[in-house]
C-alpha cells in the first residue's frame, strides 16, 4: 500500500489555507499546502516596486477581528492605524467626517458636513451605539434585506446614501450599488466601532508571511495546482498523484466549485487599483477619501504612506485610488483607465499631479465574491463537504480576512474532531 503523503492536504496558501495549516500543526496532525501559484498569501500579496510597496489592490486589517487577534500577532505585524473616519468629495470640495466618540478631533467638521443632514448624522451614531450593544452572533440574526434597504427603512435620506454609504461601503463589497447585505453593512460598522483600520507597516503580505513562519518547514509547496480529486487521490496539473486520509479545499470560491463539482460560484466582483508616486503627499491626514460626487472613475483613494511610511521611499509618498466599476470604455484599454483617472486626480488635487508617476495599475478580476442576501451566518457555516472532504474559505461566509482565517481553522478542527482527536482548540464562534 502506498504510503500518505500527509493525513491532511490543504488545496490553497490563501489565509484561509494557512490559518488551517497552523491549526492541523498545533494539533500535530501531519499536512501539506499546495499552493497554484509561485507564492503563498493569496489575495493578500505585496509586490516591492522602485522602493515603493504595493498590496495586491488597496486592503486593510481591521484590528477588531476576533479570528485576527487570536491567530495573529499584531506587535510583530507593526501596524499602522488609519486615522476613525473619512474625507468625502462633495461638489468640488473635501470634508472630513467621523463618528465623534471616535474621531472626536472632527466632530465640528462632522457636524457642519453637507454629507447627509442632521437627522442622518443622529441615525448614524444611533445605528453605531445600536450595533455595539450587540455581539457578532446578534448581528447574524437579525433580518436581512440588501444594505441599500436597509438604510433606506433606517431613513437615512439618498443624500447621505449616495454621498457617503455608497462610496464607502460600496468599497468594501466591491459593489457600488451596495445590494450587499446589511448584515454584512452592520457588521463592518460593528468591526469599526471595535477597532482601527489597519496596515502592517511592512505590506499586508505580512499576515500570511507570518501564519507561514508558524509552520514547520517543507509543509508548503508552491507551483503545486490540483486539477481534481479523484478516488481518494489528488491529481496535480503535472500529473503527479497525492494520497492522504483528508482534504481540505481553501481556494477561492469559482475554484472550489470546479474541484468538488458542487454548487454554482455565486459570481466575482472585481476591482482596479492604480499605485501612484508623488513627490508630496496630496493630503496629511491618515483617511482615506470617498468620492461622494458619484461621477467619474476613482471610488476612493488612500496616502498609503501617511499611514505606513515604510510604504514609500524617504521623500515620496504613495497613494492608491481605487476604481471598483470601470467605465465601459475603459474596459479592456488601461491607457483610457489612467486617463480618466488623471483627469479626476487633476481636478481633485491640481496640477501637482501631472508630476505624480504611475508605479503599477492591478486589475483583479476575482476582487470578492459577489455578496447578495441571504447571507449564510457565518458562525455556522459546516466545513464538511462529504467523507474526508473539507471545504474553507471567505466565500461561504463574509468575505473578509477574518472569516477566511476563521473558515479555516473550522476546517482543521472539523477534521481531528472526525478523527476522534482531541481538540486543541476551544471552538470559539468568532
Ligand atoms: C482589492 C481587495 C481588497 C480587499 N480588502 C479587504 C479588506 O480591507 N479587509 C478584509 O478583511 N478583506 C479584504 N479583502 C478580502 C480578503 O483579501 C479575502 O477575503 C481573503 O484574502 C481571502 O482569503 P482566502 O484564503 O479565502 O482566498 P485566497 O486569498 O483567494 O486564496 C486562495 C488560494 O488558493 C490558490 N489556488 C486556487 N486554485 C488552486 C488550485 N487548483 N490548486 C492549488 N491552489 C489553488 C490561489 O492561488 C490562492 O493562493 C480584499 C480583497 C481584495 C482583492
């Protein structure tokens, strides 16, 4: 009988991947990655450009993360907290706006913002002290519609909608029209009463670069792409054939469905982020800023390096502008993409940005899942598929670090609980 190559194989060296790897080894169970491409992380990956660092499209770790606070550690990770709070562009002008209990710095500028009226500003706070007498459990429970709904029978007027929650949420989901769901809505307004927006001061690979370092040596393998799972066997792309006793698929979603031949994908959302170098920075503060005018391509834009300096060379700064729906014409023609955001940077910020460079456009196809209600609660997501099958990932929950990290460690004590093995780890929800 041929010898096990491990007892478990983890297809994916995404974070959900790994924080299933760092699972099975603190449960001494013998596992491999098997990781596609070249490098682990996933979607979390950064690329040293000229000096400059460059994420894999602009992305944070919300230091509330429940999964994130018990997995990762957060000292040797430096991170770097934005500042509570945003700039909004609003007819042709910035405005800075922050819940004051947390932001108290911007409460006059808040307060006097036309972003929304007053009523909507009182709903806000009312919504966020409503959500902190919550837990994470209570927010998976309440009725769902889509956050746009949702904020509607809140009666928050299209004002702020428009000006605010789209842009903003609209950034987190990759979906600008936010028919996501206000669980989801609720829940990120939940993670930021909690907690900071943050970002490792070395690039937001940090994070499976340290899940990784956990590991013991020779357990991941890159340039490792399953094609299928065939009669208890793994087939790799170069033919090679693996054997274990489980597997646990941790790739994105689109993926997973081809593999396992089960469900239909729910669909991507994809999304654009063009890096530029500026001489100055256009802005001092650490926020990021909404486009709230609702014309033209950039959804929002970051000074990376206001927040993380060691993102920029010393005299430089970095700054990140995201589109999340590219225009038509710009479709398949990047110089058109650039163009059109220059025009809009120039209109923002002047003719500073004629000087600004263009380090690295990354267009990710696969940005997110596309998130539509019912979202399924997380918390009870079963990462069993069928007899030694697990299955882990953001997709099947809340597309998030979080609740990849948190899918993946289900998926490892899923298994040494099927194999009778003590678990190591209480099984906390969140
Ligand atoms: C632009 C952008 C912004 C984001 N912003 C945030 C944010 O601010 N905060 C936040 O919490 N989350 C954010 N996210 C989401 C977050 O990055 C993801 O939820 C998380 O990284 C998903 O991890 P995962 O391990 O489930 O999947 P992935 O990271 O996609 O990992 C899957 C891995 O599987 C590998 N793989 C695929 N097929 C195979 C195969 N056949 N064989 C072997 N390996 C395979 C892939 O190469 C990949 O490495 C953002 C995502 C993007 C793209």
């Amino acid at each position: 009988m041929k010898t096990l190559d491990a007892d478990v194989i983890v297809v994916g060296g995404g974070v959900a991947g790994l924080a299933c790897g760092k699972c099975l080894h603190e449960g001494s169970v013998p596992f491999l990655i098997l990781e596609a491409s070249g490098r682990i992380g996933g979607r979390l990956k950064t690329d040293p450009v000229e000096g400059f660092l460059l994420d894999h499209g602009f992305q944070v770790l919300q230091t509330a993360y429940p999964e994130a606070q018990r997995t990762l550690n957060y000292r040797s990770l430096d991170l770097r907290p934005f500042a509570p709070g945003a700039v909004v562009r609003l007819r042709g002008r910035f405005y800075r706006v922050a819940d004051p209990l947390r932001g108290p710095r911007f409460a006059l500028d808040t307060l006097f913002a036309p972003v929304g009226t007053l009523g909507d500003k009182m709903r806000v706070l009312r919504l966020v002290r409503r959500l902190c007498r919550m837990n994470a459990d209570d927010l998976f429970r309440q009725r769902e519609y889509s956050a746009l709904d949702f904020l509607r029978r809140e009666g928050f007027s299209e004002r702020i909608i428009e000006a605010f929650f789209k842009p903003f949420f609209g950034g987190v989901c990759l979906d600008p029209e936010i028919h996501a769901s206000s669980r989801v809505l609720q829940y990120v307004f939940w993670i930021l009463a909690h907690g900071d927006a943050a970002l490792p001061s070395q690039g937001i690979d940090s994070i499976p670069a340290q899940l990784a370092s956990q590991m013991p040596e020779g357990c991941i393998r890159t340039h490792m792409r399953v094609k299928k799972i065939d009669a208890g066997q793994l087939v790799l792309e170069n033919g090679e054939k693996l054997t274990c006793r489980a597997v646990v698929v941790a790739t994105e979603g689109p993926e997973a469905a081809r593999i396992l031949g089960i469900g239909k994908p729910s669909g991507s959302r994809g999304v654009c982020c063009l890096y530029y170098a500026a001489s100055e920075p256009p802005i001092q503060d650490k926020l990021i800023v909404l486009n709230g005018e609702g014309t033209g391509p950039i959804s929002n834009l970051s000074v990376v390096s206001n927040v993380a300096p060691a993102y920029a060379p010393p005299g430089q700064a970095l700054v990140a502008v995201t589109v999340v729906t590219v225009p038509d014409d710009c479709q398949e023609d990047p110089e058109t993409l650039e163009s059109a955001v220059r025009n809009q940077l120039r209109d923002w910020y002047g003719q500073q940005t004629r000087r600004w460079r263009l380090l690295k456009t990354y267009r990710i196809r696969h940005g997110l899942p596309l998130q539509r209600p019912p979202t399924p609660d997380p918390t009870r997501v079963d990462p069993r598929v069928r007899r030694g099958i697990y299955v882990c990932g953001e997709y099947r929950s809340v597309p998030s670090i979080q609740w990849a990290m948190l899918s993946g460690r289900r998926a490892a004590e899923a298994y040494m609980k099927d194999s009778g093995m003590k678990q190591t780890t209480d099984d906390a929800r969140h």
